[in-house]
C-alpha cells in the first residue's frame, strides 16, 4: 500500500520518535488563515476543555515521507491547523514560565514544590513539540514553514518566549545601571507615579512616559502599578517598560548592544532580544500579508486562551487552568494523519478529501504542480520565485476561487458544478508539453486579469484609458447591480482580452436589452442564453476577434422562444412584474431610467429616441421611486380605489431623493408645481395632467410598455 495511516493526539502527532520535522514544501501557499477561522481553533479548544469528550476530532494532517530524509515528512494538507497548534505551543510555553514566576514571588507557592515540578514538566513537553536537536546538536524547530513564512515564523517562535528574555534582560540591565551609577531619585519616582495615576491610556502612552524620565531605574518603573489593570495588561506594560528603557539608555550613551552581549545573563538570549526590539517596532504594513496573519493569529490566541488564565487574580485557580489547557491541548486533540511514501498518492488524496465535502481550493491545487513544473527547468530564470508570489497575490483574494472558474470560462465550458476545475487548468493551460515561459506568462496573466474580473463584478468599466461616456459605462454597473447579473463577464473577459473596446461596447447594449427581457422580466432559464455566450467566448478565442452580427443573430434568436416574445414580455409587466415592492427597487429604476434615456417629451403623442440620450441619468446615485398619487395619502385627497392601485407600474415615475423628500405626500395639485421644473422628462410631462386618478395610471403604464417594446429588441 503506498500509504498509511496514523490517528492520536497532537502530542503523539509532534513527539512521534520517527520525525524529526515537519515541513511545508516551498511550493504550498502561505499562511492565510483569517480572525475567523483562528476564533473557530480556539473556541474547538476550549470546548475540548469544558467537555468530557476524551478524542476531540481535529482534522486530518496528509504528509508525504522526505525522499532524501527518512526521519522528515513534507505536509501536503492540513499546514493551516499545524501551524496554528504551533504558535499556540508557544504561547502556552510562555504562559508556563510566567506563572513559574508568579510562583516564586509567592510565599506560599514557593515551597510548593510538586506544582513547580508539574508545571516544569509542561514546559519540557511543550519544548519537545516545539524544537529537536538535529546530528550537529544544533536546536531547530520542528515545524518549518514554506519559503515566503520560513524565517519570519522562525523569528516569531523565537521571540515567543517572551518571560524567559525580559527575564534575563531585567538583571541585565540592573548590572548596566551599577555599571553606570545609574540611581533613582525619590521624587521623581513620586510624581511618575503621580503621572501612571492620571494616564487614561496607559497602554498608549507608557513609553513616552518613560522616556521623559530621567533617574529612575527599571525596577522602580516596574514596581509602580495603576489598578484596574487585568494580569494580561499588567504583563504587556511591563514589556513595554523595559524596551522604552532600553531605549531609553541607547538616548544616554550607553553601548546596550556591547552590554548586552557580553553580559552572563543575556548572551544565550541576545539575538532573541534583538528579534523582540525589532519585532517592537516592525511596520507590519510592509509585510507579507501571511506575516501579519501569522501575527494576528497569536493575538488571537492570547486574547481567547492565555490572557483568561493570566487575568485569574487567584494563583491556584490559575494554575488549575493551566494544567487543563496543555492536558487538553496535548491528550484529548485527535488527529488522523495519512503518510504517503509519493507525492501523486497524496495529493490524490487531498483532491478526494476535497471533493467529499471540505471546500477545494483551485489554487492550492494549481501552486503545486505549476511551480514543481518551473522548478523541473531550474530556478535560474527566477521564474519559480516570480511565480510564487503571483499565486500567492491570487490566493490572498477573497474570492480567488470564484475568480479562478470565471478566468477558466472565458477560455472554455466550464460546469458550475466542476469540482475538478484545477484538471481542466492544467488541460488547457499547464499540461507537461509546456515550456518554462509558457507556464510564467500564464501564470501573471492570471494574476493580472484579476483586476479586470474584480472591476466588472462590481460593475466597474475595466479599461483605464477609455473616451468612452458615463451613460455607457453606467449600463455595465446597471447590468450587474441593479439587475444583479453577472454571467456574462467571462464573456466580457474575453472580449477585453482579445477584441476593442469597441467591441465591448457593442457586446454590452445587446446583454443589456436581451438580459432585461429575456431574463429578468420573461423569467426565462439562462441555459441558452450561457450557451451563446459559451460559442461566443470559443469563436474569440480560436480567431482573436469578435462577429458583432454572429452574436447579435443568437442573441436575437432567443426572442423567438415561447415566453420571451414581444407579447410575453409586455404581458409580464401588465402583470405586475414591475409593480412597486422594495425589493424590487433596483429593477424599477433600470426600468424607469432605461425608458428616461429614450423617451422624447411630447404630451400623449410620445416618441422614442433610435438611440439613448446619453446626456439624461448618467448614473443615478441619486434618483429615486416617485409614488404619484403617494402611498400614505392625505386623509383630505384619500382615494380607496387609487389605494389599491398605488403601486401599479404607472403610478411611478423617478425624481432626485432630496426632491422626492420634500414632496412626501402632497397631493397632485401641489406635486405638479415641483414636477414642471423637474429636468427628468417623463416626471415633467406630468405636470401637464390637470389630474391623476385611475385612467391617467393606466395611460402611462401603456405609455411605459410602448417605449419599452422599442428598446428592448434587436430589431
């Protein structure tokens, strides 16, 4: 069998005696778990703890044994989890050694040597999961992350040790102040009290605090508290302390760098101190985005498992928690792990993981193979570490999953319920035959057109250099937010990709009238109407343009279906599809600002314009639904038969919101002084009405279903 499988707790998954160290390969993604899914981590945690439950399932971890390391395995799925139960072995080794203080400093604790012990060795077992020693006796981590995670998670674990460090810094730095004669002065220590005292945000201000300080040393800067401080704010403060005091000394001349690395106490813990000042001050902004995940993550931690316990006024409550946290952590955690002797069998598994019912990640199943296939030609081009970041730019995306079928359909048919769209990737785009560059450009194509997609599903017109007008552009916001339509954008892809903007123009006022008509009001299923869009995007790609009059014909072909007729569509409306409800809102005002663009204003004989008066609602922010006879009539103009034709197609009209405001529920007669300087045409033609009752409704409604006839056709 070419694999086998494993099942226990995180303790038997980190202190298995045949590894030595997990890896995640260069080529898997970054670290990318969100706030949401570390809450989730530890929530399942604490539950582990509240529960009886003695094998709380984790997941599964799918590894594949080193070829050129018996005793390291490369982790192919599950790196999230493992990395997070990581920092969290970190961080509960720290919150040993803090509570190992607390401990000593207590009278009655002190002696208590067993829970010491205990505690002690909590700590050990942590270290063991955390680090081994390899031949040379050199100490590595056992966990080892891919390329752009490798040395700033290294950093971050080492730093993690937070107790141990300022521990060793603070007799470090009373050695330097004997050395200099550094001494404090007792009134200054008063009135710094005195400040402590009356800073609201301590946590904010600490540090300019100590730098206006002048003799007082660290101890005493320690020893003066502010209460209402919970154990985990305590703690943070007191870091904060020493590194502005140790900045604070640079300011005065001292050489802290020498002092430090020659000083007895702090030579062992020197570059982790240099990692923690920097770390300190790190601008995270310029960061990879998986660095300030793997940052977040630990503050998640903290916030939801070490502070509680470090928040416990109580030391032996505290204690108690603890203990219960790491037995837990280390015991109850089930985990099942599947060892592959080759790569091809586990990532067969992970794909048939994915595909019975955890959610498959194109682009965790496209990095892998692509950058295996650049690494194959050799990394002299630097192809793989351009590559690399090109997905990992992709998948940082929110919708990267989403985007990357779309991307794929503006190619080919793709099916939207394709689990195996990564397959079809690899067909079309990334199959062996394919050369270095091929697969490179490919990639960055992808990463580039995500701009494209991203602007078209928000409605956004894609082109930056563009003389095209605002009326055209807003059609394409109107398509997809008002009308909520989106399946044509890997066609527009497409188009964009290979065509003019000419051509993207003409696409878009035929999807504007066929999507309305065809879809939105005659309810038709978009089968058909993908397929001309499927046959469009192969003629595209195969000939590199586009047939304006091929799909203007099957576009046009769609009317002809029983349903879709001129008839049907004016039935529809008749019937009430455009009637007023609130969620009906934004087709309404497509409807009614649609009609605007087109109506010419010629009381009771009107005429329609052969092409939009692009000048009238160039966007529409700020048009809204005008009820004519309102719906909350004044009890003076109440009409009960009006009342239940209220919100009939004709009784609508569109008017700019702050105007729409001020006329509330005015009746008609005052309305109509609002209506005649209106600079919309088919509200001003209403103030030629010398009244509006039943019959004036219905007039305009079949004045609204004569225009509308006109516009949307391709006739």
């Amino acid at each position: 069998m070419s694999f086998e499988t494993k099942s226990g707790s995180i303790l038997n998954l980190f202190l298995d005696t045949e590894v030595e160290q997990y890896k995640i390969p260069k080529y898997q993604r970054a670290y990318s778990w969100t706030e949401e899914e570390v809450i989730t981590f530890c929530e399942d945690l604490n539950e582990v703890c509240e529960s009886n439950i003695d094998d709380y399932f984790f997941g599964a971890v799918i590894m594949i044994k080193d070829s050129k390391d018996k005793k390291t395995r490369n982790i192919i799925d599950g790196q999230q989890r493992i990395t997070t139960f990581t920092i969290l072995m970190a961080k509960l080794k720290n919150l040993c050694e803090q509570i190992l203080q607390r401990i000593a400093s207590d009278e009655e604790f002190s002696v208590m040597y067993e829970i010491k012990d205990d505690i002690d060795n909590k700590k050990a077992i942590l270290s063991q999961c955390l680090e081994y020693n390899d031949s040379e006796g050199n100490k590595r981590y056992k966990l080892e992350l891919s390329d752009t995670d490798k040395v700033f998670f290294e950093e971050y674990l080492k730093i993690s040790r937070k107790k141990e460090i300022l521990g060793a810094l603070r007799v470090a730095i009373r050695n330097i102040e004997i050395k200099y004669n550094k001494y404090s002065n007792l009134d200054e220590i008063q009135d710094y009290t005195k400040k402590i005292s009356e800073t609201k945000d301590l946590m904010k201000n600490i540090s300019t605090l100590i730098e206006k300080t002048k003799n007082i040393n660290l101890e005493d800067l320690l020893n003066v508290s502010k209460d209402g401080l919970s154990g985990s704010e305590q703690e943070e403060i007191k870091e904060k302390i020493i590194l502005s005091y140790l900045n604070k000394l640079e300011k005065e001349q001292i050489d802290v760098e020498k002092e430090l690395r020659e000083s007895k106490f702090t030579k062992g813990y020197y570059s982790n101190i240099s990692l923690l000042r920097s770390f300190e001050s790190k601008n995270m902004k310029n960061e990879p985005i998986s660095h300030k995940r793997i940052m977040e993550a630990g503050k998640m931690i903290e916030k939801k498992i070490i502070n509680p316990i470090l928040d416990l006024e109580d030391l032996e409550e505290q204690v108690k928690e603890l203990m219960e946290i790491i037995d837990s952590f280390t015991k109850k955690t089930y985990i099942v792990t599947i060892i592959s002797s080759n790569e091809d069998t586990a990532y067969t598994m992970f794909q048939v993981l994915n595909d019975r019912g955890r959610s498959l990640g194109v682009v965790d199943l496209l990095r892998p193979h692509t950058l295996q296939m650049l690494e194959s030609y050799g990394e002299k081009s630097n192809y793989f570490k351009e590559a690399t970041k090109n997905w990992d730019n992709i998948a940082e995306k929110a919708d990267c999953d989403k985007y990357m079928s779309v991307y794929l359909e503006s190619y080919i048919k793709v099916s939207q319920n394709d689990k195996k769209i990564h397959n079809r990737y690899k067909k079309l785009f990334f199959d062996k035959k394919e050369d270095a560059v091929t697969i490179r450009n490919r990639i960055r194509d992808i990463e580039d057109k995500y701009e494209v997609y991203d602007n078209l599903n928000r409605g956004e017109w894609p082109y930056i250099d563009s003389n095209v007008d605002s009326w055209t552009k807003n059609r394409l916001r109107e398509i997809v937010n008002k009308l909520k339509y989106k399946r044509c954008i890997p066609l527009l892809m497409a188009i964009y990709d290979e065509c003019s903007e000419e051509d993207f123009v003409y696409a878009l006022e035929i999807i504007d009238r066929v999507v309305f008509r065809y879809i939105t009001i005659c309810s038709k299923r978009p089968t058909k109407l993908t397929n001309v869009y499927e046959s469009t995007i192969k003629y595209i790609r195969e000939n590199k343009s586009f047939d304006r009059e091929i799909f203007k014909e099957n576009m046009k072909s769609l009317f002809e279906e029983d349903g879709a007729s001129v008839i049907d569509f004016r039935e529809k409306i008749k019937n009430g599809s455009l009637n007023y409800v609130p969620s009906r809102r934004d087709k309404i005002l497509y409807f009614l600002t649609t009609i605007e663009s087109y109506y010419v204003n010629d009381y009771l004989n009107y005429k329609i314009l052969k092409n939009p008066n692009k000048t009238v609602v160039s966007n529409g922010k700020n048009i809204d639904i005008e009820h004519i006879y309102p719906q909350n009539a004044l009890k003076s103009c109440k009409d009960e038969n009006m009342d239940k034709i209220v919100n009939n197609l004709g009784n609508l009209t569109i008017i700019e919101d702050i105007k729409n405001k001020k006329l509330g529920n005015k009746p008609f007669e005052d309305k109509k002084k609002i209506y005649i300087n209106e600079k919309l045409t088919i509200t001003n033609i209403i103030s030629k009405y010398k009244k509006w009752h039943e019959k004036e409704i219905e007039e305009r409604e079949n004045m609204y279903l004569d225009i509308a006839e006109r516009i949307f056709t391709l006739d």
